[in-house]
C-alpha cells in the first residue's frame, strides 16, 4: 500500500512538474512556434552584404519585430528593431544600415523574433541573392 502512495505522490510531482514547464515552454500566452513570416534576400543597392526582406504571412498583425544577425565564426551577432507593427502580408526590409556595426553575408544567421512568439524563425543567408 506505500509503494501505490509513493507512485501517485510522484505522478502528481510529475503532472505538476510538466504543467510548469509547459507554461514556462509556450511563454505564458506565446506561442512555442516561431513567427509566420518568410525571409528573403537581395543584394544591398548601397554598400555591401545583404538586405534582409522579413514577410508577415499571416493574416495578423505582428508586434515588435526584432532581428538579431550572427557571425558563428567570428562569435560576432548584431540585433535591431525592424518594425513596432508589421501589417498582415506587408514586409519590412533591413541591412548594414539599419544594423550599423554589422553587415549580413552569406553564411551567417538571421533570428526573427515578435512578441507572443516563444521561438525565432532562423533563416541562413544564401550566396544568391534570393533564397
């Protein structure tokens, strides 16, 4: 009878223990997945590196899209605020400029974060222009 008692305490700790995580998991609200967006690629009219063209896909509107680039390399990384508000099937487009100290090129990562979305939508930088 005491090992059936030790067995539902640790099924309830277990139950208990998975509920916590999950709600640390999804952010309290946010979505595990990451954003509904597409990034594509073109070559920099000015300068150099690549602009990086961030498409809302949804019929949604998304808040504070943030974009982080990063050199594993060099263990270099660059982040900027692309847009407050980006409007259901609108695009936002950033570059050197925007990142100022950091310009993207192929072979590095580009993370696309937006409020209410626990995970990035990763994307690498292709050596064509459009990917």
């Amino acid at each position: 009878m005491k090992t059936r008692s030790t067995t539902e305490r640790l099924f309830s700790l277990s139950v208990a223990v998975t509920a916590v995580l999950t709600l640390i998991v999804s952010g309290c609200g946010k979505s595990a997945l990451p954003p509904p967006v597409t990034v594509t690629y073109r070559d920099s009219l000015v300068g150099v590196g690549k602009v990086i063209q961030i498409t809302n896909n949804s019929s949604h509107h998304l808040y504070n899209v943030r974009v982080v680039g990063r050199n594993y390399e060099e263990v270099s990384s660059a982040s900027v605020k692309a847009t407050d508000h980006l409007r259901p099937h609108d695009y936002v487009e950033v570059g050197w400029m925007e990142f100022e100290a950091w310009v993207p090129i192929p072979g590095e990562s580009v993370e696309v974060y937006c409020d209410d979305y626990a995970a990035p939508y990763i994307s690498i930088i292709p050596e064509s222009a459009v990917e």
